[in-house]
C-alpha cells in the first residue's frame, strides 16, 4: 500500500511544533520532531507597551525542525504551514516593513471604531460574516493605516503565508485563514473589492487566494541547501489557519456533532454547509469562517486554557512554584460551589495578572470570589465549560443543525475535569482528543493533495477515529440543565 510522509509545520501561541505524519490509505500516525516555545514578545514604543511575534526566531526554529525531519525522513515529499489567525505582516518588495503585532495588542481601540463609522458592525456582518473580535485583520490593518505603515506596503501576508513566501517566494493567501481577515465576501469566499477600497485599503496588498490542498510551489534552492534536502519539496496549502486544520481531524463517525477546539483558546462551534447571518447569529457573536473543502465553520470564540495558562504564569510570578497535575488534582477535590463567571469577559484578553480580574470581575457580579488556588482552578474550569455549553446549545439553535455528541479536540482534551464538568453541563457525551489534531489536519490535506488518501472530509475523520480513538465522558445526569 503506498505511503506517503510529509512535514506539518504547526504553529499555536504558545508553542510551535514540527511533526512528521505517515500516511496511507489506513493508516495515519505522527511523530513530533521539534517543539519550541511562543509567545508575545513586549515592545516599548513611545511609551506604550506594544505586544509582537518573534516572527524569526519562530521561522528559524522552523528550518531547524524541517531539517531534522529531512534528515530522519528523506523522503518526505511536503511541507504545509499553519497557525493562529488575523495576524500578518507588511512588506514593500519583499522586504518585512515592521514585526508582526500580537493580537493580543491592544491598538485597535480607536481604530474599531473608525472603521465602524465607515461600515457599521451590521452591515459588516452582512459582508463578511464574522464574530466582532477587535484584533480581527481588518481593524489592525485600520491600526496600520493611522500609524503610517499601511501606506508604505505593497503586500499583506497573514503568518502561515509569510512562511510559505520565505519557504518558496510565492505569495498566496490560504482561504480559511483569509477568511479570518474580515474582508472576504462570505458568499463568494473571494477578496471583497468594495469593501476593501471602502475601508481605505489597496485591493493590491492582497494576494491571490489558494484552496487548502493546492501546492505552493517547492522550496527555494536556499532553503533547500539550509535543511540539507536532496532535491526541493512541495509546499501545500493546508487549512492555514490552526482552527480550520483541528476541525478537519475532529473523529466524528456521526454527522450531528459540535466540536470544540481547546487550547489557548475554546473555539466552539459546528461545520455547516453555508453561514448563517441571521440577526441572532450577530447577536450571539458566532463567525462564519472558511472550512477546508468550501465548509463553514460556526464557531464562537470562547477565551480557553488562557485564563488558567495566564494565572499560573501571575502565581509563578509571585514566586509560587506550580505543578499543574496537583493543581488539577485539588480543583478536582473542591466540594464547595464556586463562582461561574462570564468566560467571554473582553477584560480577559490582554496579558496580565489573571485572578485579580477574574476576583474583580465575580465581585462586579456579585458571585463569592475564589479563595484558594484550587478554587480558582476549579472556578476557571467551570466557567469555560458553562462557555462551552452555551456554545454549543447556541450553535445549534442558530444553525438549526441537531448535536448528539461533542468532541473535545487540542491540549484542553487531556484536561479530564475539563471534559467531565463540559459533559456533565451539556447533558451529552464528550469525546476527548486527538491533542494534536491540528497537526492532524494539516498532515492529512498535504497526503489527499499527494493523492495518498482520498475522499470527503467525512472520510479523513473516519481515519482519524480509527487511528486516534477518543475518550468517552457521559454526563452525570443530576446535573443536567437544558
Ligand atoms: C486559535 C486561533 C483562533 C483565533 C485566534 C486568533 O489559535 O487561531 O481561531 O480566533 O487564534
């Protein structure tokens, strides 16, 4: 049976990995060959801290991994780039004309609302079908236009692009991470001109648009020389943006499941033929993005293992050493109630000591503020999966699509209070992991484009269940609230 290896650059905001995938018609294995950290780097400029991507450090720790997976697997004939959204880089001939900003820097405030004065928050909807998340591409690219930088550019690649240029020197913008922009017709799923000149930006900024599964091109003779290949490999486009590679590898053998897709972030939601833009769809700030193969993924964002990533990082800070297995162990332990907070609280967003907002924000509500660590622990878990919950139930009711059961997929999957209180919640099975099912994705388009597997979606996602079985949690019946 042929099989083929190919390379999945897989880059989240916290770390980044380089994983080898086999695949054959049945069969579907990786192997990690490089992980390396990530993270926003924080900037002075003039005066205000401005947060950014430490875009080479990132790309060299990416040849390193590429060049230990050429030099395990000389065969490997692909290569696909993924990783977070909305976040890009400028250039003028080539050349990176400022460090990518972080999403997490806030200097979009003033420009939303610039921009909302040009094309009101509804009428955006209508266009592009997204959630309003303020670090969406079109409000930095604002950002960028009143500091002067737009100006000097004369192309707009968002990261995994960026990194296909610098791997093959081709510009291509994938269409599920465009789709994250804020100015692709939802419709049509192409550049929208007049949305773009309206808002000021020049429709020249933006390459030409690529299909998950189509090839880049090769690797260019430098970078062939730098990862000691015999002979140049393909680049693919994979669903670029990590989310769209997740939702690709969800093990669903039945057609009516929601996913969750859980690391740093809680991306909640359900694959759809076609959007919804329905008034209580805007209302609830669910998004229409790209999905591989033309699907719509439904999906709300909800803040994820960032607010209990962001409060071990301000107890560590404090000088407490944490050990995150005990610390779950202990929320786990909790009998008392704790306070169920409202997750998609914006006050969250930013870096910074997490319990202290997440204390202001029970106080405010006038819920009993977590005491201990494992209280707080046991408070964030309950609160995401009450996030998570009415992700779910509010991506049904909106799209009109039946839910029978629920796979957790990413990080957050190994997270067994996680799954359990989110089960328990819903009142539906949970069915946990693969945890890397965004290097999952991504290896499995580059092995349909290599013609190694074939077939829908549905078929990929039968592999991934034979080849990584989920974990089953049903709920605890008493606390079923629907
Ligand atoms: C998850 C993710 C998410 C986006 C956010 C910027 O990594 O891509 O889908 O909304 O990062």
């Amino acid at each position: 049976m042929p099989h083929a290896i190919v390379a999945a650059v897989d880059l989240g905001a916290t770390s980044g990995r380089v994983m080898l995938g086999h695949v054959g018609r049945n069969e579907l294995r990786l192997r990690s060959v490089a992980r390396f950290p990530n993270g926003p780097t924080p900037v002075n400029e003039n005066g205000r801290v401005s947060l950014h991507w430490n875009i080479s450090e990132l790309y060299r720790n990416v040849l390193a991994g590429l060049t230990t997976a050429v030099a395990e697997e000389p065969g490997l004939v692909s290569i696909g780039v993924d990783s977070w959204a909305v976040d890009y880089a400028l250039l003028h001939q080539g050349r990176m004309l400022q460090v990518p900003y972080h999403y997490r820097d806030d200097r979009t405030r003033p420009a939303v609302d610039t921009l909302h004065g040009i094309a009101a928050p509804g009428e955006l909807y209508e266009a592009n079908g997204l959630q309003f998340l303020p670090f969406n591409s079109l409000y930095q690219l604002a950002a960028d236009q009143d500091a002067g930088t737009l100006g000097l550019a004369d192309q707009f690649l968002l990261v995994p692009d960026l990194l296909n240029y610098w791997l093959t020197g081709v510009s291509a913008a994938e269409r599920t991470n465009a789709s994250t922009t804020g100015l692709l017709d939802v419709r049509t799923g192409d550049w929208n001109e007049p949305l773009i000149s309206r808002l000021g930006f020049n429709r020249s900024l933006f390459p030409p648009l690529v299909n998950a599964g189509s090839r880049i091109g090769s690797l260019l003779p430098s970078v062939v020389a730098e990862l000691r290949a015999a002979s140049p490999i393909a680049v693919t486009a994979v669903g670029s943006h990590d989310t769209a590679s997740a939702v690709v590898a969800v093990p669903a053998t039945d057609e009516d499941f929601a996913y969750i897709s859980c690391g740093t972030w809680g991306l909640v939601g359900v694959e759809l033929d076609g959007p919804v833009l329905s008034a209580a769809s805007r209302a609830a700030n669910f998004t229409n993005e790209g999905g591989v193969d033309g699907r719509v993924r439904y999906l709300h964002n909800v803040m994820g293992l960032w607010l209990l990533s962001e409060a071990i990082r301000s107890w560590e800070a404090e000088g407490h050493s944490i050990v995150l297995a005990d610390l779950l162990r202990e929320a786990a332990a909790v009998t008392d109630p704790v306070a169920v907070f409202d997750a998609d609280d914006q006050r969250f967003l930013a870096p910074g000591d997490m319990p202290t907002r997440i204390r202001a924000c029970c106080v405010e509500n006038g819920l009993a503020s977590p005491r201990t660590k494992a209280e707080m622990v046991r408070s964030i878990l309950e609160s995401l999966a009450d996030a998570f919950a009415r992700g779910v139930q509010h991506a049904s009711l909106l799209s009109g699509k039946t839910v029978r059961e629920v796979h957790i997929v990413g990080g957050g999957s190994q997270n067994r209070l996680l799954c359990q209180l989110t089960a328990d919640r819903l009142g539906l099975p949970v069915l946990a992991g693969p945890v890397e099912a965004t290097a999952i994705g991504n290896v499995l388009i580059q092995a349909r484009a290599q013609g190694l597997v074939t077939g829908s979606l549905e078929e990929l996602r039968a592999l991934v269940a034979r080849s990584f079985v989920p974990e089953r949690y049903l709920p605890a019946r008493s606390l079923v609230r629907r």
